[in-house]
C-alpha cells in the first residue's frame, strides 16, 4: 500500500495536551508523508482554531465532532459502557469499520486497549493483544513486549507474543529474521517459572517462526543482545519504567557533574556537540508510540504527556504498520507457530481469536 493511501483516524482530545499535540503533530507528519490525510475526531469549537492555524492542514485533515471525550480517570468498564460517542470511540470504530486505516490516540491507555479488544477483535491466531514499542540499545533499537497489556500470561500468550514482536520489527525495523529471547531469571534452560519454559520449548522446534536464542536477563536489554524481548506486561512494564527512571538519573547526574566548578563548565562547551547527539539517541519522543498488536487492525497508543514531535512519531509508526502489511506477515506467522505445536507433544495451542 502506498503511503499516499493511508487515512489515520485521530482521537483529538486524548493526552495530557490535547487537542494543541494532536493538531500540531498532524501537521509535523502530514509534512513527512506527504499525501496522508486525517480524520480528527472531537470538539469542533477547539478543533477548527488549532488546525486553521496550520497552513495547508485543512486540506488533508476532516474534522469529526464527537460530544464526549474519555478522562485519563475512566475506568475501562466506564469508557465502553459510558463513552461510546467519545472521540476515543468514533476513531477507534472508524478504523474498525475500514473509513481509516489506522488510529492513534494519546489517551486513556486501559480504555483505549478495552475499546480496540471490543470494536476490531482479535486477529485469527491470536488470543490476547500485547502492548509493543522500541528502546534504544548499544547496538541501535529493540522491540519489548509486552509493556503492560497483560500482567499475567501463560506459555500460549508468550509464545504469540514471539511471533507478534518478530514480526513487528521486520516491519519497523527492517530486519529479515529478528533474534528474539524471553526475559528470564537467567538463561540457564532450567530457570523461570513453568510458563517461560514452555514456551521456549515451542519456540525452539524445528519449523519456528521465529529466531528464537533462548533466555534473556535485565542486563541484556541495554546491551541489544536480541533485536526482540518478550515478557508478560507486570515485568515488561516495571522494566520499561526501571529503564526510563534510569535514564533520567544518569541525564541529571551528567548536568550536575558538568556544574561543579569552572572547569566543568568549559569542558560542557566542548563537550556540547557530544552531549547534543546523545540527546537526541535517547529521545523519548524518537521512541513515542506503542501498538496493540494482535488486534485485527492497527491501534497505535501514544505517551500521554508527548509533544507535537513525539505525537508525529507515533504517526508515522502507524503509517508503517499499514505501508508494509504487518497485519497480513502476523496471521501468516501465527499460523507457522500453530502448525509447530500442534505436531509437538506440548499441549495443542488452538488458532483463533477467542479469549485465553
């Protein structure tokens, strides 16, 4: 599909600075895919304003009023029963129903999850969504999933997760045959608990959709000694956070190291082009965006509190999720990976988008 093609459905009042993030980062994206277009769904009355403001958006951009909007505070169970004419809700159905090919939101992560799992259901083979995204490594990215959909998983869900993270790097990262690895304990085979071993049992036959390398540890993630890292979403999350708050430590450390004394001010000067790119590799917004993948269409969740940029990034991974089929290569995965298991003497996993 051409890029030119895409329609995004976006939730204009989703995140801690909407609408202004959501209008601004349509702008930013609609200038590095040019030919994209939007239908922004929300209030109207401070819809038009924002996107008035930005020349040429209009033409590539339709507003859609919806009376109502989820709070960062509903409750999942609330937002379904309770917001349904939510913009949330109208963008999320829009890309259900075909009118858009994918849909990005700022908002609520629960409720957005609740409303995907409800409106697009799940895709053949797959039995739970994960949560997706990119960190930086030492070696360039890595994909880690899941990072907080489901806290907790059996052997099936990882197993799924595998295929479902291996093929969304070979779709946003480019890679032929990703290296994937289950965070464990340690990467003795014995390790973990029963769940994990099982999966890694499924994962290592012959005729895996996967390149599967066995166990992975915390200290691996940095080091991007696989391209892909799958969990269930309690410790997919608590690691993400654990990276994040060190990051920021390390960032606050080298600020105050460099305002120590005279000297450490001068060397900051020369130090400034160094620190500039470092800056930029571990830019949060570079990294905006998370995909609910297994769901039969392309919901990509954006940090709520983001900015412009960082909201046009999660633009356009949406935008490279439909460009390059990710939906089509994950049923044709998921089916290799249903073919292995039911030939193994490992319990039977059953395709279909039926609950676990």
């Amino acid at each position: 599909m051409s890029v030119d093609k895409v329609v995004l459905a976006l939730d204009g009042m989703g995140g801690d600075h909407a609408p202004e993030v959501v209008v601004n980062g349509a702008d930013i994206a609609r200038e590095r895919y040019p030919g994209a277009s939007f239908l922004l769904f929300g209030d109207p009355d401070r819809l038009k304003p924002l996107v008035d403001r930005r020349k040429g958006l209009a033409q590539v951009l339709e507003i859609v009023p919806a009376a109502d909007a989820v709070s960062a505070d509903d409750k999942p169970s609330f937002a379904l029963r309770r917001r349904r004419q939510s913009s949330m809700w109208l963008a999320v159905d829009a890309a259900a129903q075909g009118r858009a090919d994918t849909v990005v939101s700022a908002g609520n992560t629960g409720a957005l999850l609740a409303i995907s799992m409800m409106a697009m259901r799940m895709l053949p083979g797959a039995h739970r969504p994960a949560l997706a995204s990119f960190i930086p490594t030492s070696r360039g990215e890595t994909v880690m999933l899941d990072l907080g959909a489901n806290l907790e998983c059996d052997a099936e869900n990882l197993a799924e997760f595998a295929v479902m993270g291996s093929v969304f790097a070979q779709v946003l990262l480019g890679l032929s045959a990703p290296t994937v690895g289950l965070l464990n304990v340690g990467s003795e085979e014995l390790k973990g608990h029963e769940e994990l071993r099982q999966a890694a049992l499924w994962l290592r036959r012959e005729g895996s959709p996967v390149s599967f390398q066995g166990f992975v540890e915390g200290n691996d993630i940095g080091t991007g000694k696989v391209d892909v890292v799958v969990t269930d979403g309690f410790t997919g999350n608590v690691a993400l956070k654990t990276i994040e708050g060190t990051a920021k430590l390390y960032t606050s450390f080298v600020r105050e190291a460099f305002r120590t004394s005279t000297f450490a001010k001068i060397g900051a000067l020369f130090a400034s082009g160094a620190l500039v790119k470092m800056r930029k590799r571990v830019d949060p917004r570079r990294y905006n965006g998370g995909v609910f993948v297994g769901l039969d269409g392309v919901c990509v969740k954006s940090h709520g509190g983001t900015d412009a940029l960082g909201f046009a990034y999660a633009i356009g991974m949406a935008i490279d999720m439909v460009r390059y089929e990710y939906k089509s290569k994950l049923v044709e995965g998921l089916a290799k990976l249903h073919e292995v298991t039911a030939r193994a003497e490992a319990p039977v996993l059953q395709a279909g988008g039926g609950g676990s």
